[in-house]
C-alpha cells in the first residue's frame, strides 16, 4: 500500500524558512517522480514543484521559483521542500504526490497523495 | 501557462442523479487531462487519467471523455460518497494547472 506522510508544516513569520519532508512507502521511491501540490484555505490546488526519480530533474510553479528547493533522498525514501522568504500567500495545505510521468514530453499527473502539512506565514 | 476552467462552481443533485461536469482548457491539451475527487479534510483521489481512463479501484459510475480543450467528467448515477469537490489537471505542458473545482452537492 502506497503511504505518503508529510511534515514540518507550521507557523513562520514573513520572510521566514521552512523545510517540509515526505516519508514514502509501498512503493520503488526511487523510480518514480514526486511532486508537491498546495491548496490555500478554502481555494483549489496548485502545483508548485516536482522532481524526477533520480533526482536530476527539477521543476517549478513560477510563484515559488528562486525561493524553494525541492530535493530527495532516494535512501531514506524522503521527499523535501525548502521554502525560504515565505510570503503570506505561500499559506497552505502542501500535500506530496507520486507522480507519473508520461514520456517524451515528461509532464506529470499525480496519482497517490498524501494528507498534507499545513504551512500559515503569518506575523 | 495554459488555464482551466471548470462549470458549474457548483451543482446540486440528488442521490441516483446522472453528473456531469465540463472542463475547459485555454488551449488544446490533446487528451492530458486527470480529474480528482476531494472531500473536506482529505487529500485529492486520482479518477480518471489521459482524459477518459479510470484509474484501478476506481467505480465504473464515472467515466470521463473529450480532447483538445473540452472534457466532461460523468457519474452514472450519483452515490451518498459521492459528494465532494472535482478537480480537473492538464499535463500536456509544463507548468501544469487545475481547474478551479466543482462542488457537488446534496440537493
């Protein structure tokens, strides 16, 4: 059975960091893609990042471009955001996601997720 | 980025109703297209994938077709679980976008 669980959601100030994690299960980590998916309160998802299996591929939602991270460790079966000079917009359920990736243009739709972290930046 | 546009926003319906929710893309995406259910407090479920296939597990009541920039998702005859928010995706280019969502709800 395929897990995702998500943490290190919480509360940051304006301008503040923040590093989410990811611990998945059921599954080959390593030969799939993950991406990371928000809602904000009350509103619809947004993509904001996506990685490819190894790890050498990296993707980003123009919104969060030049401040977050993401990155993997194909050894400990983890998935990472780091989120730095997080805004108030940034407030959000981030959820992790297996991705497949359908080939050759390498975009992604999302078929597991798990039940997100709540991430508020607020003063 | 390309956009989706979902209708209704919401919709009322009764249990045993047939549903039918339309999406719309801002350009052609071919048949790259997932919808998603979510409930309140849950994450989002997989449905359908590549505009008209049903992800394993899923229940053969919904049922989802179209390409290019219009797509309907459909369910047969609408269940007390059924009751939640639809999503629709576009994975035809980077950059990849959601509707705004449909509520279902008990009318």
């Amino acid at each position: 059975e395929v897990q995702l669980l998500e943490s290190g959601g919480g509360l940051v100030q304006p301008g503040g960091s923040l590093r989410l994690s990811c611990a998945a299960s059921g599954f080959t980590f390593s030969s799939y893609a993950m991406s990371w998916v928000r809602q904000a309160p009350g509103k619809g998802l947004e993509w904001v990042s996506a990685i490819s299996g190894s790890g050498g591929s990296t993707y980003y939602a123009d919104s969060v471009k030049g401040r977050f991270t993401i990155s993997r460790d194909n050894s400990k079966n983890t998935l990472y955001l780091q989120m730095n000079s997080l805004r108030a917009e940034d407030t959000a359920v981030y959820y992790c996601a297996k991705s497949i990736v359908v080939v050759p243009a390498a975009t992604y739709y999302f078929d597991y997720w798990g039940q997100g972290t709540l991430v508020t930046v607020s003063s | 980025d390309i956009q989706m546009t979902q209708s209704p926003s919401t919709l009322s319906a009764s249990v045993g109703d047939r549903v039918t929710i339309t999406c719309r893309a801002s350009q052609s995406i071919s048949s790259w297209l997932a919808w998603y259910q979510q409930k309140p407090g849950k994450a989002p479920k997989l449905l359908i994938y590549k505009a008209s296939s049903l992800e394993s597990g899923v229940p053969s009541r919904f049922s989802g077709s179209g390409s290019g920039t219009e797509f309907t998702l459909t369910i047969s005859s609408l269940q007390p679980d059924d009751f939640a928010t639809y999503y629709c995706q576009q994975y035809n280019s980077y950059g990849w976008t959601f509707g705004q969502g449909t509520k279902v709800e008990i009318k």
